[in-house]
C-alpha cells in the first residue's frame, strides 16, 4: 500500500494516524500536489492528498481511506460497523471535518494577493470555523478517557492543524475540553510521528 500525502495536510495526517493505529505497514509518499506531482496526478486526477494505492485500487477522500485501514487493520474498531455507536461517531467525525473545511478555505484564500482576497468570505469562514469548535467543546464526545474513535481523531487532528495554520485565532481559549483532547491525543504515538509542523 502506498499513501500519498503532504505532511501538513490535515486530511493526510488522518490517515496516516490511522494507518498507525491499526498496525498497517504504509509507505508513504511524500508529493507537491500544487507542482502536480506525476506520481499524485496519477493516483487522483484532481491531484489532492491523500491517495491510498492498494491492491484492489486506489482511494481518495480521506474518509473513505481511513475506514478502509480502519476495516482491514488490527485492533478495535474506529468506526463502528453499524448501529447508533457508529452514528454517534459519525456525527462527531463529520463536525469536525467541516472545521478542516473552514480552516482550509482561510487558508487559500488568505494565500490569494492581497488585493484579491475577500474579507467577507474569510469573515464567514473564520465564524464558522469558531462555531464548529464551540459546538466541538460541548460534545460529549471529546470527554477524556474515552476509547480512540474516528470522531476523536479528527477533532484531535483540527485543533492542532488550525493551531499550526491560523495561530491567530487563538483557539484554545475558552475551550478547556479540547485542549485536554489534544493534549491526551497528541501524546500518543501516532499523533507524535505524524505532527504538521515536523
């Protein structure tokens, strides 16, 4: 299996936090998606990261991967198969990868020359991006102690992504919760291998 990623991707490192989880030998491979890397252009022809090559094919959408690894590696389940549990998890899951959304429009747009940004949009993404992290502090989910889900991953993976990309939204004031989140979270191995900023 070959995952094709960028080291500060959010969505790359998702999978790559996965893949570690759940004991899968993944080589990873590192590309410039903005040079369309022949390699990437290959596996995705929209040239986004992450890309799984496997036997069977390749998988893009980072979802879709990490239930992949997740249903093919070892140990417990991040995703339950069915039932409310894995609603519970998908709900959190899915909040949290709309905070990425948020965050990731700041960031290309905040990239764009000065003269061609739009303060509205950045406005509107920058409020969302706050609301997606309110309604994350007060989910039940994200309680220390509990059992590593898809849902914990991807709300771990946010906050330290938008603390690494937009510093100046301070997001861990007021937000006691996540920031016990992450501080469980980033202690693990496979939250230490796979940091943005590394």
């Amino acid at each position: 299996m070959k995952l094709h990623i960028t080291v500060p991707s959010p969505y790359a490192r998702k999978c790559r936090i996965v893949a570690r989880e759940k004991a899968l030998g993944v080589e990873e491979i590192a590309v410039d998606p903005y040079a369309s890397d022949p390699r990437l252009v290959a596996a995705n022809p929209i040239v986004q990261v992450p890309a799984l090559e496997t036997d069977e094919g390749v998988l893009t959408d980072s979802p879709v991967i990490c239930e992949w690894l997740d249903v093919n590696g070892a140990g417990p389940r991040l995703l339950p198969a069915d039932g409310p549990e894995r609603w519970r998890v998908k709900r959190l899951e899915t909040l949290a990868a709309s905070g990425l959304e948020m965050g990731v429009k700041r960031v290309l747009e905040l990239r764009r020359p000065e003269q061609e940004r739009s303060g509205s949009w950045i406005g509107r993404w920058t409020d969302n991006l706050n609301r997606v992290l309110d309604r994350l502090e007060a989910d039940p989910g994200i309680a220390p102690g509990l059992p590593l889900d898809m849902g914990r991953i991807t709300a771990g993976v946010l906050v330290t992504w938008v603390g690494f990309r937009h510093p100046d939204l301070n997001w861990a004031e007021g937000r006691p919760r996540l920031v016990a989140l992450q501080a469980e979270l980033e202690a693990r191995p496979s939250f230490a291998d796979t940091r943005p900023d590394a």
